[in-house]
C-alpha cells in the first residue's frame, strides 16, 4: 500500500473582480447587508472567451511547477465541477489536452461544493493501490455561468476560480511519520436534494440553467452534517482538535464557518478563510483556500489539515492530510 503525499498547490482566480458595491447596481442589495450575512466582500468573474478547463489548466500548471513534476509524469487527471465545458466529454479530458500530460487518464466527478474531497478521495484509491503513482486533482468552477444574477439569494453568493493538487504515491509505513492523505470520509443524502439545485438544461442551447437555493434550510444542515464530518475525522485518526494544525472549510458563508469554530471550540486564528475575497467558487475553494495557505507560509511540512464541505446533493464530506 501507498500514501497520496501532497508534491505542489496551485491556483487560478480570473482577472475580472465584481465587489459588493458592483452588486448593489444590479440587485437590491448593499455591501453591509451581503457582508453582514455572509462575509463576502468581492468574487472574481471569468472572461466571456473563457471556460472552465481554462481556469483548471492555469492551476494545475502552478500546482506542477510547485511539485516540480512535468505533465508527462502525471497518470490520473480528475476534475471536480459542476459547470463542465460540455454535457461531455469530460472536464478533465480538454485538461489533459491542455497540459500535454498524455499518459494520464482523465475523468470529471461532480458532487457539488464537496465534489475536490471526493476527487480528492477518489485519486487516493487510485494511488493507494497502485493504479497510479502520481495525480492531478483539480477544483474548478465557472459559478458565474449559471448564477441568475438578478436574484438575490444566490448573486451574492458565488464566484469562479480553480485550484490543484498533485499527489504522489510513497511506501506507506503505517507509523506516526507517515505524510499524506490520512483519511477521506463521503457522505450524501439525495432527501434533500431539492435544497440547492439547477433548474433546467437545454441541450440544444447548451445552457445550463440556475441556481436555485433553500438557504436558510442549507444553513441549518451544513452546521449539522460538516460537524458530523470533522467528528468523524477526528475519531478515526484518534485525535483532537488541539491535534489540528489547520481547518480548510468549504467556503460557503463565513457565519457556518463562525459556527463550527464555536461548536468544536477551534479558534479562528485555526480555520483559513478566503470567502471574504473569492465568495463560494464551489469545488474550487478548498483547494485555491489551500493553495493560498500554502504561499503564505501557514501550512508547513508535517502540519496536520482537515478539511471539510458540504455541497447540493446532499453531499458533506472531510479529510485529514498530514503536510
């Protein structure tokens, strides 16, 4: 058996940057009130020419430079997102042909905003067994694409960008030394699946349809199924919370990350938060909350990172990775 180490993180955010007070020309809106009830100040926007494997390309070509692994070295592409170029083939197909990295073979998953931990888990089956010796996993949304941005519930909410790990497998010792990927937990409850959604699909337009969002129901279930997902970490992995170096929620809404702060007692200075500035890029904020935890110098080699989400489906999902 093997261990998925992470090698490099990268990230990709587009240039174009629409602030709250942007918002209040075209909603009945104001900065105080979205930052009152979400935190969010600003979220990036992606060109019109531009696509969603543009974005995951960008950060998958950091995260390999980071690694110092080239394309060619790569077996495993898997792309987490909700707003794929096409209906198919996949995401992770024009990646792969971007990045040059023809010895992989690539594959989308979707879960949601919890879809980079499944990715995440799903490339680490991969490497525990051997399957693959290195992988690309990428968290990539265009949210702008299918945003009804005269609503207000959900224009306020989201963002795109994209950001990518890339894993190497490494004997694993089965000791405390060991780094890498210690565990993945997947969960998902299709009852609620009617709490955030995507109303409608043409095929024949290629449009994907909007968001539609039960926000006050989602609020209630993410405080619930993300504390059951991190207590769940912390029982298999037998520890505590003091154990944890750093907390990379799912940037949903800075009041749910307030909130499992103060259930779990983990003090803020813990949890890295982005949403202030990126709003909710769905599979991608995990990663990119890495990826600029990473630059800055918080995460360092051995720290122990959980992470956590909690996505449409219902989807939750959690981690720990040992640095």
């Amino acid at each position: 058996m093997h261990r998925s180490v992470v090698r490099g993180v990268g990230g990709y955010l587009p240039e174009k940057c629409i602030t709250n007070e942007d918002l209040a020309h075209t909603v009945d809106t104001t900065d105080a009130w979205i930052v009152e009830r979400t935190g969010m100040k600003q979220r990036h926007v992606l060109a019109e020419h531009q696509n969603t494997s543009d974005m995951a390309a960008e950060a998958a070509k950091i995260a390999l430079h980071n690694a110092g692994i080239s394309p060619s070295e790569i077996d495993l592409i898997v792309v987490a997102t909700v707003t794929p170029d096409h209906p198919f083939p996949a995401t992770a197909a024009r990646v792969q042909a971007k990045l040059c990295a023809n010895k992989a073979f690539a594959f989308d998953v979707n879960a949601v905003c919890s879809g980079f931990i499944y990715a995440l888990s799903v490339a680490d089956q991969y490497i525990k067994t051997g399957m693959a010796k290195r992988a690309l996993v990428i968290g990539a949304d265009a949210m702008s694409k299918i945003i009804d941005w005269t609503d207000r519930a959900t224009a306020v909410l989201f963002g795109d960008g994209a950001g990518a790990l890339v894993l190497e497998g490494v004997p694993a010792t089965h000791g405390d030394n060991d780094r890498g990927i210690q565990s993945t937990h997947l969960f998902s409850d299709g009852n609620h699946y009617d709490l955030l959604y995507v109303d409608t699909v043409s095929a024949s337009e290629n449009q994907a349809g909007h968001v539609r969002m039960q926000g006050r129901e989602i609020f209630k279930f993410a405080i619930k199924l993300i504390g059951e997902a991190v207590e769940v970490v912390l029982q298999n992995n037998n520890i505590t919370v003091d154990d944890i170096d750093w907390f990379v929620p799912h940037q949903a809404n800075l009041r749910i990350i307030e909130g499992i702060s103060t259930h779990f007692k983990i003090p803020m200075e813990k949890m890295v938060v982005t949403v202030d500035r990126h709003s909710n890029t769905s599979a991608a904020t995990i990663p990119l909350a890495l990826w600029e935890a990473q630059l800055d110098g918080r995460i360092q080699k051995n720290h122990r990172v959980v992470l956590e989400a909690m996505g449409g489906g219902l989807t939750w999902a959690s981690a720990l990775i040992k640095w």
